[in-house]
C-alpha cells in the first residue's frame, strides 16, 4: 500500500522509527509525509528533506505551507525548489483561514501550477475547511491535481464528494472518514480512479483506514487501485 497522508509531529528519531514501523505493521510500501511539529514552516519543510533522504525507499516529501505568514512566499518557493518535496499541502483548519479569501493563496498557485506539483487540502470540520472554499482554485488551475483530504470529514463529506465528481483535477482521500452513507456516496458517484488511500498517521490509528473498505462490495482490484495504484500516478508511475 501506498499512504498519501501522514504526519510527523515532533523532531525525534524515535518519533520517526515509530512511524517507520507502524508501515511495516500495515504493509504500507511508502508514505507521504508533512511535519505539523510547532517549528517554522521553513523548519519543518527542512526536516521533511532531512527524512526522505535518511530513507528514501520508504518517505515521500510533503511540504505544508501557511499561507497566512508573511514569508510563506518563499517557503513555497523552497519548497518547490526541494528534490525531496513532492507535495504541497494546506490545513486551513489548523491554521485558521478562509481559503477563498486569503490573499497569498493565488500568488502561491501560480507557483505551484508552473511546478505542475499535486496539492492536498484539509476539508471537514468547521467554517474554515468547506470544500467549495478551495473549489475556486481547482477550477482557475485545471493542471494542478487537488487532493480534498479526510473526504470532507463528517460536516461536509456530501459536498465534498459532489466538487470532487465535478472537477477533473479533483480526488478524495479516505482517512478520517468513517460514514458509510457518505462513502458510498463516493464509491457510487466518482470514478474509482480517483480515490486515493491514506491515513493521517499518528493522529489516527493507520488500521481504520486499512480496513475501511471491508464493509462495501468493491472487487480486489478496485481495492488494490485505491490502497496503492491510484496514488502511485501523483507520483509519475502507473
């Protein structure tokens, strides 16, 4: 399996071998990781590099950016700028802002759509992760593939799925989202292709997310694409 989402929470060795052996628990082959530690945004994107190249057969870089700071300009560009960052991800949740009203966020598109990097957005939850609050920009930058993490949650995992059918560019992650009417909802109204497995490791236990899908009629192969193929294509393999 291939993990699209997770964290690392503190700068720690220990920490780090933690999640490296909850792969090895839940047959995880890779896995995207972001630092959400309390250190900068430059900080964080730095030890993310530091990760990937202690183990580059097991992590994949994943950058979170703020958009709400000052240089959050330039920790785009070093992230963009970074063989190790491979992702681009945004927590307007944890960081508290209205996504189609902030006013670095067009500028760091642009970037990112030169880029041609996929991005992961936080939906779910509260007035500041609503899926149509980033649908403005899936749209204004149709090359840029959109991620909308945890399905939309349990506040707007309908929705989600709706944006997420309407939009090309547009996927859905799975962790986090424990509704079956909502993920039936996914599973009957988006192509399978476009469903994409991860976990939110550690916040989450990585075997909710491995065993989701136990309880629908989906066949070994459509759960094979959603645990590991689908998101090997972000990634350019197939």
């Amino acid at each position: 399996m291939l993990d699209i989402h997770a964290h690392i929470k503190t700068k720690s060795q220990d920490e780090l071998n933690k999640l490296l052996s909850d792969m090895d628990d839940n047959n995880i082959k890779k896995r995207v990781i972001s630092s959400t530690s309390n250190d900068s945004i430059l900080d964080n994107i730095k030890y993310i590099e530091e990760c990937v190249r202690k183990y580059p057969e097991k992590l994949i870089g994943c950058a979170l950016i703020n958009p709400k700071n000052s240089n959050s300009i330039s920790d785009v560009d070093y992230a963009l700028s970074s063989s190790e960052i491979e992702m681009i991800e945004f927590n307007s949740f944890e960081h508290a802002y209205y996504p189609d009203l902030n006013e670095n966020l067009d500028e760091i598109f642009k970037k990112i759509d030169e880029k041609n990097i996929p991005v992961k957005v936080f939906t779910g939850i509260g007035c500041f992760a609503i899926p149509q609050q980033w649908e403005k920009y899936v749209v204004k930058y149709p090359k840029i593939k959109f991620i909308f993490l945890h399905m939309g949650c349990f506040d707007y995992g309908y929705t989600c799925i709706d944006v997420v059918a309407r939009n090309s560019n547009a996927y859905i992650e799975i962790s986090n989202q424990y509704e079956n009417q909502i993920i039936k909802k996914a599973l009957d109204k988006i192509e399978t292709n476009k469903i994409l497995f991860g976990t939110t490791y550690p916040e989450r236990l990585t075997s909710s997310s491995v065993k989701l899908l136990d309880n629908f009629n989906i066949s070994p192969d459509v759960k094979r694409d959603i645990y590991f193929k689908n998101n090997l294509s972000f990634f350019g393999e197939v």
